[in-house]
C-alpha cells in the first residue's frame, strides 16, 4: 500500500496525504477527516524509517526527566505526551535517576533514534553538552531548569519564591523552631528551596541559624521522608514545624509523626511542596506549595516543536512560572 494508492482513494494528492501524516495542522478538517478513512480503510502504514532517512528525523520527541518515580514528573510527562500527539509526534521517555552517566547514555539512544527533539530536566548545569545534539540539527528544550544562555529554551518555576511563601507561612502561623527537610543539595531544586526559605526567616527579622533547622536527605521520597521523622523523634524535641522539599518527603514525614502519636498540625505543622495528587487525599491533607506541572510540560514542548518547524523565526524564551500556597489540614490556620 502507497502513498498514491491513499491520495487517489481520499481524492486528494499525495502532497496532501504527506502533510495529514507529518504536519495535520496545516490540512483542513474536513479534507484531514477525509485522508484519515482512506487510511483506515486501506490499512495504510507509512514506512517510518524510510520517511526518517528522507526528512532526517523522525515524528518523534524525547523526553528525560529525573525520577519518573516522581508524581511530579510523571504530570509534567503527561503534559508533554498530550500536546505532541495533538500535533502528530510520540514521545520516547527516558529516567536518569539522577545519573550524568545514564543521561548521557539515554541522549545518545535518542540521537541515534534521529528524534526530533529533545525535552531534559538536566542532572547539572553545564548546558554545553547539549550542543553536540544541536549540531545534529535536534533542538533542546530545558525543562524545570533555567537557560543560562540566550539562545536556549527553558521552562521552569520560580523555587526561590516557592521556598519563600512555605517558610513565610510557617512563620505566620507562630512557629519558631522549624526542620526544613531538604532533599540533596546537588539538587538544584532543592538548593533554591533552601535559599528562599532563608530569605523568608530574614525577612521575619529571625536569625536563620536559630529559627531554621536544616535536615538532609539522602532521597526524596517518602521512605526517607519517615526515616527523617524517625529521627526528630528520637531527639526528643521535636520542631514546631517542618517545611518538606517536596510532597514525597512530606508525606513520609507525616505518616512517622502520626505513628508516634504526634498531632498534626497542634504539635507539629507540615507543608510540602509540589501538591500532587495525593497531598490533597493523605489522612490529614497537606499544605503544599502548587507547581504548573501539567502546563510545564505543554509549554515545552510547544516551544520545542515551534524551533524545530521554524528555525529561522524561532524566538528562543526563558519562561517562569510563580508557583502558588495551598492550604489544608497539615498547617491549620494562622495564629
């Protein structure tokens, strides 16, 4: 079956068929409607790694992200997923875990797949390494990570501010001696967290380095988020607040706490940052700090799609998003 067998069914040129296949956006819905039977009828599949040699890429964008464990990630790749089928690619997903070493190797499989493009929340911060696959004519988008440079993009969100507005509101409600529970400091995420929290103690006319316990853990994840109560409690003094890097530890924390017979929140308040799903459903509902998840992943690879099919008029953006307070259970209400 061929091109030319679908375009005389459909009544149309091959010309057209090829556009319904590679850019649908540009065909008229109804005469699109009239391609997309003829191709079910005849049972059309276009040969891809022939339409690949001819083009020099395939209809396919890549997609790297850190820990797809991560229920944050897992809505950013929804995001991503949705609005390139819409625009006629798929999308090929690959977990660094964290690992330089498996990113890169996961770089090269795209590359030699000849993808269209690539979406990467990056394992550092030298974006250099991404110009080998921009010589090979495939765009790079960044992805909850800053561009440091002009001609990248990059979607992400405003974290120092985040970190902010939870410390902000920790301290509104009275508390004192707060934990800020950090996932790695390699993290970048985490180091700005950090940072925003302890421009909110300044900014409350506090001495971070009494107001603000700082805890590390080895992951973020919900295990090492228990593991971290497990061990306030052993101290015997617990904090009267704790300010999680993310929902994953917070809800660890919260489920240590609740074991041991803590109230949350009128012995300890909690807040996490993320709102996934199940911040809003856990036995007390958590406070979080709300990223655009779904929106991250849409907005990239708009842009993403856009530099690869316009080039020369492509304008490379930087974009932020501020994130956003929500407030439930875990933090009660201000003193």
């Amino acid at each position: 079956m061929t091109i030319k067998e679908v375009a005389q069914r459909a009544g149309v040129s091959p010309g057209t068929i090829s556009n319904v296949l590679n850019r649908p956006e540009r065909v008229a819905p109804a005469t699109r409607k009239r391609v997309e039977e003829a191709i079910r009828e005849l049972g059309f599949v276009r040969h891809g790694s022939a339409s690949t040699l001819r083009a020099g890429h395939s209809r396919i964008i890549g997609l790297s992200v850190m820990d797809i464990g991560n229920p944050f990630f897992t809505d950013v790749a929804a995001g991503v997923e949705e609005t390139a089928s819409a625009l006629g690619y798929a999308v090929i997903l690959g977990n660094s875990a964290g690992s330089l070493a498996k990113e890169e190797r996961n770089l090269r499989v795209l590359a030699e797949q000849r993808v269209r493009g690539v979406l990467i929340t990056p394992s550092d911060d030298d974006p250099a390494r991404f110009d080998q696959l921009r010589d090979r004519d495939i765009s790079v988008v960044l992805v909850d990570h800053p561009a440091h440079r002009p001609d990248q993009c990059s979607v992400t969100v405003n974290d120092v501010g985040g970190g902010q507005m939870a410390m902000a509101h920790l301290l509104d409600r009275g508390a004192r001696r707060i934990c800020h529970l950090t996932g790695p400091l390699t993290i970048r995420q985490c180091r700005e967290r950090k940072l925003g929290a302890e421009q909110a103690v300044i900014a409350a006319g506090l001495d971070p380095a009494t107001t603000l316990e700082l805890v590390e853990a080895p992951a973020m994840t919900a295990r090492a988020g228990q593991q971290a109560a497990e061990g306030m409690l052993a101290t015997g003094r617990l904090p009267e607040a704790v300010f999680c890097a993310n929902d994953l530890l917070a809800v660890g924390v919260l489920r240590g706490l609740l074991l041991a017979g803590v109230n949350v929140p009128d012995d300890v308040a909690l807040i996490g940052y993320d709102d996934i799903d199940f911040a809003a459903a856990s036995t007390v509902s958590l406070s979080s700090i709300r990223q655009p998840t779904y929106r991250l992943g849409q907005i990239a690879t708009e842009l993403l799609l856009d530099e690869c099919d316009n080039p020369g008029t492509h304008a490379h953006q930087q974009i932020m998003f501020q994130p956003e307070l929500v407030l439930r259970e875990s933090t009660g209400s201000p003193r």
